[in-house]
C-alpha cells in the first residue's frame, strides 16, 4: 500500500486555509465562495461546480456554478448525473476521480463525452464529500482546458481536504446550532418535506423522533400552516419516564439551500406546567384548536360540566381571564398536549370519574351511541337518516334518540348538523377562495342546498360561509 506523500509548504498553506474557512461563521454559499481561492491554487480550473446532494428530489443542488454553458448547467444538476456518480462507485467512495483515472471509457460518460469535451473541457477532478457521520453531502468538479492539470499531487491532497470542505458546507452545521435554544435538549432530528428523519450531529434520535411519528405528524401539520416556531407536550412511549410527559420543540430551518430540510426537531424536559394536571393539558389541546366544550366532552366521553370546571382551573392556574387567551397563551408557551396524541396518554384518563364515553361503555345502549358518533365523524357528508343511525347503533330510533339526549344533549339528526356546520367552518377558514368555492364545500360536508347552508352558518357563527372563505385565516 503506497504511502501519502509529505505535503510540502504550498499544500500545507492551502490546507491551513481551507480548515481557516471551515470554521468561518456566516453562509454557506459565503465559505463556499471562499474556498474557490486555495483551490484554485491547487488546479488552475476554468469550469467548477459545488453542489450539495439533495436525495429526496435526487439532484445536485449547485452552490457555485462558474464556467458551464446553460446547457451543460442543467446536466449537472439533474438526476441523470447521479446515475453516472453510483455507476462509478462515486456515492459510496472520497476517492477523488480525474478524467484518465476513470474505469471506463470518456465515450460511455455523456456528461463529457457530450457537453464537457466538446466545450474545450480535456482534464478535471471530481470528490464527493462526506461528512464525519457519514452522510453524502454532495460533490466538488474542477474541470480545466488542459490534460495537465490537476496533477496526481493536487488531485490527492483535493481527497485530502475533502472532509474539512464538507464539514464547510454541511447544511446540519447550521442547524445544530438551535440546539443551543433548546434547554436541556435530550435528542434531535431533523424532519425533511417527505417525513423522513435525518441525525441530528451532536444529538442522539429518540422513539418518538422516527419516521412516521405523530409527534411528527403535528409538527408537519403546524409548518404547513406557517408555524417556524413549534412547541408542544407529548406522552412518552413508556410509562416509565420520569416526569411522565416530554417537551417537543420544532424550529423550522433557517434559508439554506438544501430546501428539503423542513425543521429541527428536539426533546426536552416538560419545564414548568403551572400546575396544570394531565387531563387540564389534554383539553388545552383541544382549546388550542378552538373546540367548543361540547365536543371536547363528547370527545372525551366526560360531561359539558366537567369539561367547564377543568377550564375554570386552568383559567386560575393561568392567570387568564377568558378561554381565548387561555388557548393563546397555551398555544405561544407549549401547555398543551395536541389533540392527536392525547389518545396516547394512560394519565389523562385517571383524572376523570369513569362515566360514558369511549373505553368506559355502561350497557348496549351507550356502545351504540359510541358506534354511532363515530360514523357521523368519519363520514359526516354522508346523507344518514335517523333509521340508518339506528341501524349503525343496533338500537331502536326511540333508544337511539334518548342516549343522545344523555350523552351529547341533542338528537341524532341535530348532532350530525352541528358536526357538519364545523367541518363546513373549518374548511371554509382554510379553503383557497381563488381554487373553492362555498357551494363545493357545502357539499362536500352534507349540505346539497347551498342557500339553506348559508342560514344555517350565519346563525350557527355569525356570519355568511362567503365572508369566512373571504377572510379566511
């Protein structure tokens, strides 16, 4: 095995400059620019291309791009051009790669046999960079107009310095700076636009940090709707976790340019919860999310009043004088726990005296008003008629209509109205007025006759379904 040769004063100086450049705080198209300066003195290139590997839209993302036609700029940026590098071994392998050293013909390589070559391009060097921890981070191609250059001595100390300059233009280095932020952050990932998770340096992953998560799940719902701050409770995964709830806070990446990248994700202690007990938090939850007490007990299977008496806690143990600054202050300081994990929590249902409601059935009729609660909330655009309901429940309508009247305080057919009236409202807040329109989503939430919709809602909120859709939040 040959060995590396010395450096002599002129590599030692460009690889003090490049590790000077690597630690540079700022952007990272700003170190990228600047690290076109010793390695310029390396190789007398005319053509460069630095670009970070973005894998889920599989391309080369190019932070400087000088010496190519337009052409050849779309090539080199496109997914053709991983191909080429895995055919060569390129995205597992640092081994910096010259055209005369390349193990098969330039003739079966279209990047130059046809837009390198024929643009006057006859030698160059290609590297991939790696991080520490092993991701591939991208690739560095210096081309030039001359079969000597790069030398064998430039080409191997460019495999040399390889890793410093990845670790100049990792994405993460930026990122895991929020960690900073964070007190007493446990774990950390961050979550990319497809869902899936990529380590955090610095910071080991956690159970609740894996792909597919419904921690993650809230944190996608929040940066979809705008959110670059997140914070939040969540139950742990076992009971056994001291404090018995985690603290999730989300950051969403700063600009940079691997867009992918959606938010940094990390795991904390709870902090201070103001006293506020298990189930409080579970209905903050819903408050955050401006559901009326009715539906949080109904929900939870607790009555209207009980519901009432936990926000009269939770508006003392707040300091807040109505349920709207409540669910902002709830909302801005993390005291909840959202509602999509709530169902997680053994603790929030070991607050509550056991009465009707979901897991706690007291005879036939109250698992068949649970059975027929449930089809109106997954289905509520559906045209149920009171004997349906019945026939979903196995109970008589007469039956049917009583244990509404006890569990929900409404009649089957009332229920169903106010379950669609929400939904109406809540797509109505978020539709695009340019895209929708009130009459397709009355009707896709039960309402065929669009001008008794629009009665309805103005009673029910105040307003007509045309000026929510105009003002939509």
């Amino acid at each position: 095995m040959a060995q590396a040769r010395p450096m002599d004063d002129r590599a030692l100086a460009v690889a003090a400059e490049v590790t000077r450049i690597a630690a540079l705080p700022g952007s990272i198209d700003d170190r990228a620019r600047a690290l076109l300066v010793p390695l310029r003195r390396l190789v007398p290139f005319v053509g460069v291309c630095i670009a970070l590997l973005d894998p889920e839209r599989r391309r080369l993302v190019p932070l400087i791009s000088h010496g190519y036609d337009a052409r050849t700029r779309r090539h080199v940026a496109g997914s053709q051009i991983l191909d080429v590098i895995e055919s060569l071994g390129m995205h597992r392998s640092a081994a910096p790669l010259c055209l005369r050293d390349l193990p098969v013909p330039m003739a079966t390589l279209p990047v130059w046999a046809d837009y390198l070559w024929p643009a006057g391009f006859r030698e160059g060097v290609s590297v991939s960079l790696f991080t520490p921890d092993g991701r591939h981070m991208g690739m560095i191609n210096l081309h030039t107009d001359t079969p000597a250059h790069p030398t064998d001595r430039a080409r191997d100390l460019i495999g040399m310095l390889a890793p410093t300059i990845a670790v100049a233009l990792d994405p993460l280095r930026l990122i895991a700076t929020s960690a900073q932020i964070v007190q007493r952050a446990q774990a950390g990932m961050v979550l990319t636009d497809s869902g899936a998770v990529v380590s955090l340096p610095g910071l080991p992953s956690h159970t609740l940090l894996r792909a597919g998560s419904p921690v993650l799940d809230v944190v996608a719902r929040q940066l979809a709707d705008g959110a670059t701050y997140i914070t939040f409770l969540c139950p742990p995964p076992t009971t056994d976790t001291p404090g018995g709830l985690l603290r999730i806070t989300a950051l969403a990446c700063p600009h940079q340019p691997l867009r992918h990248l959606a938010a940094a994700v990390f795991i904390s202690p709870p902090g201070n919860l103001h006293g506020l007990t298990p189930r409080e938090l579970q209905i903050l939850g819903y408050l955050v999310e401006n559901w009326p007490r009715r539906r949080i007990a109904t929900t939870l299977g607790v009555t209207e009043y009980a519901v009432a008496a936990h926000v009269e806690d939770i508006m003392s143990k707040l300091g807040a004088p109505n349920v709207a600054l409540v669910a902002l202050r709830a909302n801005r300081e993390g005291l909840f726990v959202p509602r999509l994990l709530s169902s997680r929590d053994p603790a929030c249902d070991s607050t509550e005296p056991a009465g009707p409601g979901p897991g706690r059935p007291l005879g036939s009729r109250s698992v068949g008003v649970d059975r027929a609660i449930d089809a109106i909330h997954i289905h509520p655009e559906h045209r149920f008629t009171l004997a349906q309901l019945a026939g979903i429940a196995h109970l008589s309508v007469r039956r049917l209509d009583a244990g509404f009247q006890r569990r929900v305080g409404t009649s089957p057919m009332r229920y169903l109205h106010t379950v669609r009236l929400r939904r109406a409202h809540d797509d109505l807040r978020r539709a695009d007025p340019a895209t929708d329109t009130v009459s397709r989503i009355a009707a896709r939430n039960g309402f065929p006759h669009s001008g008794r919709f629009a009665v309805a809602y103005r009673i029910a909120y105040g307003a007509t379904p045309s000026e929510t859709l105009r003002n939509r939040t």
